[in-house]
C-alpha cells in the first residue's frame, strides 16, 4: 500500500494586523499537510490559489516544508484571505473571512486518479466534498474534517468539534450511526474522544504554552493521521494528536513560519 498523503481542500493566507503584522500561509486542509510533511510524510497538496500576489504566499509556504507546487490550482479570482486583528494583550479578533478561489476548487479526473494513489486522503474545507468522497470510494483510506466539510457518506475517519461545552459522546455516537468507522471529537481544553464501534477512547489535552490557538485543530488531525500511517493504536493517535495540537498553541499561526528577515534571505 501506498505511504503518502494526499490533502485536499482550502489553503488561505492568515492576514495578521495590529500589535502584530504579518502574512501567514495556513487553511485548514493547508495545515494538516504542511504539519503531516513536517512529521517526516510523504504528502501531496490539492487545492487553489488566485491569479493575485497573495498567491505566493502560499506557494512559499508549500516549498519551505517540502511539498511540491506541482498539484497546485491556478484558477482566475483572489486567493483565500483571513484579517486577524491582535490587541495589545494577544486577544484576536477574526475581521473578515473571503474564501476566494477555494470556494470553487475541485480536482480535475487526472487529480482524481493521482489522488486515489494515495495511502491516505484528508478532506478539509471543500464545497464538494461528497463527491470527492463518492469518487474515490473503495479506493483508499478518507478521512475529513467534517467541523468545516459537510457530508458522511463514503467516509473511514471523521473528525468534529464539539467545543468545551458540547456533547462530544453525543456527537460521536451520531455521526458512527452513519456508519463512520472512527469517529474523534475534539473538545479543545477538555481534550478529545474517540468512538471505533462500540468501544470508546479518550484523550487529555496536553499542557502548552499559548500563543495562539490557530491551527491547533488542524495539527490533532495531522498528528492523529500520522501516527495511524506508523500503524499506532487509536489511543496513541489520539495521544499523537494532542501533543502535535499543544506544540502548535506555543507559535503564531498554524505552522512555525521563521522570522521574516530569515525567510526573506
């Protein structure tokens, strides 16, 4: 079977301004392969930038941590843009959210193809995600982020959150009902559960140093999906996860982009 990783879905620029200003590369579906790559994985991103000058951002992020440009969309409009505004003491504020070009991303038949040769596909933010799911049923491991995909069907590995006040048992039980073979909720401070069947798993959240919470959903998933591909148990996965989401709390953005005047050289 096929080791690397195919990711699919949303990237988007993380447009930081106020007591901090910068531009981050990030997007759900981007960060889980950009944390999968810096796990050591073999991974493979699918997804849209604009015809814009934000668009290198993203492409830079993609080449920094070693994953090729080559299936990258180039589709006329903007690329995905987030404005983040930070106080004084840290606080953020998300101002305006345009999806761009990823709202209209899907892989072409030849995308389709190379994607199924994957050992693993994650799902994050993509319109059409039941069709993609549809399209490569039977034919490899899917897992998607269903916080921000909508959709069940045809699906191995869903992951939701339930917040720190939500039912998280609850949510599982009802989305295994649709008959997703391994259900995980995160339940950010409160840690994450896990419904394979009929036996259940549970994880703490690991202590961290927070700097910014961006990103730390998307690194669980990435944590959890790597240590699945080493053929870890479900509680290592989780365990996994966790420690991959508290490392990403200690940094700003949802991967360790370097100093500006490093990156620049």
């Amino acid at each position: 079977m096929s080791t690397w990783v195919a990711v699919v879905g949303d990237n988007c620029v993380d447009r930081y301004r106020g007591s901090v200003d910068r531009d981050y590369s990030g997007g759900n579906a981007f960060n889980v392969a950009v944390q999968l790559a810096r796990a050591g994985l073999a991974v493979r991103y699918f997804g849209a930038v604009g015809t814009d000058a934000p668009a290198a951002i993203i492409r830079s992020g993609l080449e920094v941590n070693g994953i090729s440009t080559g299936d990258l969309t180039v589709l006329d409009g903007p690329t995905a843009v987030t404005e983040i505004s930070v106080s004084a003491d840290g606080d953020r504020t998300f101002d305006r959210e345009d999806f761009g070009v990823t709202a209209e991303y899907f892989p072409t038949e030849a995308e389709l193809n190379r994607i199924a040769g994957a050992g693993w596909v994650h799902i994050g933010m993509l319109p059409e995600a039941t069709r993609l799911r549809k399209a490569l049923a039977g034919r490899v491991t899917v897992s998607q982020d269903c916080a921000v995909a909508s959709g069940l069907s045809d699906l191995d590995v869903a992951f939701l959150s339930a917040g720190e006040s939500g039912d998280a048992r609850e949510i599982a039980a009802g989305t295994a009902a649709s008959g997703v073979g391994v259900v995980v909720v995160t339940r950010g401070a409160e840690g994450s559960v896990c419904l394979s069947g009929d036996r259940w798993y549970e994880q703490a959240a690991l202590p961290a140093d927070v700097v910014d919470t961006t990103g730390a959903g998307d690194s669980f998933i990435a944590g959890f999906i790597a240590a699945r591909l080493s053929r870890e148990s479900l509680p290592e996965a989780l365990a996994t996860g966790a420690r991959f989401a508290a490392a990403t709390c200690a940094y700003r953005s949802g991967w360790p982009h370097l100093p500006l005047d490093k990156e620049s050289r």
